[in-house]
C-alpha cells in the first residue's frame, strides 16, 4: 500500500506477522524531517523502516519506531536527503489494530 502524506490509514495485523507499505518524497531542499506515527488501537505492534530494504523486519531496518505512551509508536528520521522511497514495516506481536 502506498502512502500519502498528512492522510491517515486504518489497518491491522496478524499474530507474529508483518505488514508493509511505502511512500516516495520527491527533493525538496526546506525538508529535514520525516515523522511517522501509529496509533495502536489494540495488540502490540512496531514500525521499522528502510530507503534500502523493500521489506524491512526487526532485523533489517533503518530505523524502528519509540513507543510515546501507552498507545502510540514514532519514528523521526533527520537527513540531509530525505528525497526516495521509505518502506515500512508493521509488525504485530500479537493481532493488532492500528
């Protein structure tokens, strides 16, 4: 599934499973930041993030979200070039809604 910016999506999750999405920022000289944000709404899940790996896992990743709270999972990510395609990946330790 592809992402847009500032639009979000609801989704979920199998038990021990991933599910992937991505999204290509085109050049723009004023970005330094990307935030990514998921809200679990029930279960137990993570994001992990890769420019280089089509299907990141906990393993093969770039970046990996910071749990905010009880609920909410982030992933900040500060470049010079932001510009290309990011995949990520949710996976969900237990069946998860998000």
């Amino acid at each position: 599934m592809t992402l847009q910016e500032n639009r979000p999506w609801t989704d979920s999750t199998n038990h021990k499973s991933y599910k992937y999405y991505k999204f290509t920022l085109t050049e723009d000289p004023h970005a330094t930041e990307i935030h990514v944000d998921m809200t679990t709404w029930h279960g137990d899940a993570d994001i992990f993030i890769s420019k280089a790996e089509e299907f990141p896992t906990m393993e093969i990743k770039e970046w990996s979200s910071q749990r905010v709270g009880g609920i909410a999972d982030h992933v900040s990510i500060n470049d010079t070039d932001l510009a290309g395609t990011y995949y990520i990946a949710v996976y969900g330790y237990a069946f998860s809604t998000y």
